[in-house]
C-alpha cells in the first residue's frame, strides 16, 4: 500500500496570510504515460465529508476558491491557501489514486492564530 | 445535482453484521464512467478506503485487504443504489462511514454521502 505523510499534524495561521501543509507519497504518483500525478487534496469540516477541493496534483474543483492551490510532482506535493479565510478553518487532507487501496494521509488541522 | 443518501442503522452489536445503504440520484450505479466506493473514518484508522463497485461490460468489485474477508459491495439497479455488508463485526469497525463516487474525469472522490456513524457495541 502507498502510504501519505503530512505535515505538519497542525498549523496556525492569521487571516490573511499563506498557509502551506505538506504531503509526501512512499512511492511515486506519476503516471509517465498521460503525465498526471493521480494526488488529490480535501478539506473537511465537524460533522461534513470530505470535500474535493485539488485533483491531479494541481485541478482545482470547480467551485473552489482560487486561493486554493495545489503543487508538486512524483512523491513531493503541497497545498498552498494564498490568503487564509475564516471558513477556511478545517482538516485537509491529501489522498493518492494511483492504485488501490486508495490512501489518505492523517490530516492537517489549520486553525486562526 | 448529484446527491448520495445513506441510510441504515447506527448500532450493530458484536459479531453480527453492519449494512449500509447508499440511493443515488443524477446518475445511475450502473455508469461505465463512474465507481461507487465505500470509506470509513475513526480516529485510531483515519480515512479508509473499503471498496468499490462498478461496471464496465460486467459488474467488478474491489476491496481493501484489510476487510476483504468480511465485505461485501453490491449494486442494486432496480432502485439505481449500491450497499455494503461488513460481517462478523467488532469495536473495532466504529467509524463513520461514507459513500462516495470516482468519476471517470477526476478519478477521485468528488461526490460523498452525509455520513452514518456506526457504533459496534453490545
């Protein structure tokens, strides 16, 4: 099974500022054929599912607000929040779908400082 | 607007079996383009993939290692749903549990149910 590391486990940021969390594969997902990293990014809230917010390492759904990003390659990927929002507040989440059993990383907690 | 609604009970006793049921509407279980899959959520596992159920010529299943003896995912197109049957359940499977679709364009979990929080205890 590929395994998922974030960090850091959680993150204060002032609203306003970038907030970065950090997720790392143990072993790559790049496809070499259709070049796509098969990584995806979630944010969810008490009591809510997940919520896709990054697909293909760097797709942000349709929806989400383009202070979302996502970069990175191979095992190395990073979700950035250019300007941190209230509702922004939430555990995110990094996923791989290179092969099954899809796995999650253990989730980022960002909070307000 | 595609939603995915879960129903089922939230208590199991030990040993005996965990069903779960999730009716979809704004698409149809039996898509070539899509993937139904079950995951859980709890504090000691995390987010966990269980399994899926999709179709392309035939119905195929796939599960997760972890539960693959105890599992079962099935489609029912008469009623355009899919569930899941986790047998011989301990504490240990508390969580809650979540449906969710893979599309063929994301290839990920971009629709998810509400959530069933099943707890196994006697």
């Amino acid at each position: 099974d590929i395994v998922m590391t974030q960090s850091p486990d959680s993150l204060a940021v002032s609203v306003g500022e970038r907030a970065t969390i950090n997720c790392k594969s143990s072993q790559s997902l790049l496809d070499s054929s259709n070049k796509r990293n098969y990584l995806a990014w979630y944010q969810q809230k008490p009591g809510q599912p997940p919520k896709l917010l990054i697909y293909w390492a760097s797709t942000r759904e349709s929806g989400v607000p383009d202070r979302f990003s996502g970069s990175g390659s191979g095992t190395d990927f990073t979700l950035t929040i250019s300007s941190l929002q209230a509702e922004d507040v939430a555990v995110y989440y990094c996923q791989e779908y290179y092969s099954t059993p899809y796995t999650f990383g253990q989730g980022t907690k960002l909070e307000i400082k | 607007q595609i939603q995915l609604q879960q129903s089922g009970p939230g208590l199991v006793k030990p040993s005996q079996t965990l069903s779960l049921t999730c009716a979809i509407s704004g698409d149809s279980v039996s898509s070539n383009s899509a993937a139904w899959n079950w995951i859980r959520q709890s504090p000691s596992r995390g987010l966990e993939w269980l399994g899926r159920t999709f179709y392309t010529s035939k119905w195929y299943n796939d599960y997760a290692a972890s539960v693959k003896s105890r599992i079962i995912i099935n489609p029912d197109t008469s009623k355009n749903q899919f569930s899941l049957q986790l047998n011989s359940v301990t504490p240990e499977d508390t969580a809650v549990y979540y449906c969710a679709r893979v599309s063929a364009a994301r290839r990920t979990f971009d629709y998810w149910g509400q959530g069933t929080l099943v707890t196994v205890s006697s």
